[in-house]
C-alpha cells in the first residue's frame, strides 16, 4: 500500500483521515483485497490497515494480505516471531494470504536459479 502522507518527508506520517475514506470508498464500491506489508511505511503500515481497517470495518468486508519479509529473517525463530508480531500490529488472528517479500534483484536472481537447477 502506498499511502498518502501529512509530510512528504515522513514515511510514518500518513494521513488516516485520507485513508480511511480511501478505505471506506474503496469497500463501498465493491472491492475487497487489501495488501500490507511488515516494512512499508517505515514498518507501520500494517498499524495503519488495523486502525483505518480492522477497527472500523467488519472481518467479512475485507481480504487482507501481508507479506514475509524474508530479507529480515536472520535466525531460527524469526519467522514466527515476525509473523505473530504481523498479525498483533494488523489487530486480525489470521491473514487470507502472506506472501514473501524479497530483498534485492540480486537475491531474487540467486534463488530463481537455485530453485530451477534443483528441478
């Protein structure tokens, strides 16, 4: 999600009223999918899908989806750990999809090859 912001300069300062209406409209018309990920925003998008979202809206009126970021998985543990904290910043028990987020080209490159000489 690329959400509009009170200060061009302040990836965390979204304006929520611009959101919600987004939001709002959004459902209004039909639509359902949201997307979110755990580092848009400077890491506080999925706090913004939660307020603008979850708090305001009923859980059948909405798909949400958010993606792993691999690039942060560091160590055994990591993955649960950033995706329990996923799920308590979007204020949801479950997400409809989770897809990865991957890091660089270069990373992407390497790991399309791996996984295609292993087939």
């Amino acid at each position: 999600m690329r959400l509009p912001l009170a200060d061009a300069a302040d990836q965390r300062a979204v304006d929520m009223a611009a959101v919600e209406r987004m939001f709002d409209r959004f459902i209004e018309r039909g639509f359902t999918y949201f997307d979110t990920a755990y580092m848009y925003h400077d890491f506080h998008s999925e706090e913004v899908a939660r307020e603008a979202l979850v708090r305001r809206h009923r859980r059948d009126e909405y798909t949400l989806a958010s993606k792993l970021p691999t690039m942060f998985l560091k160590e055994e543990g990591d993955q649960e750990r950033i995706f329990d904290e996923q799920l308590a910043k979007c204020g949801v028990d479950f997400f409809c999809c989770t897809t990865s987020a991957w890091a660089t080209t270069a990373r992407w490159s390497a790991s399309t090859v791996s996984a295609s000489s292993r087939a």
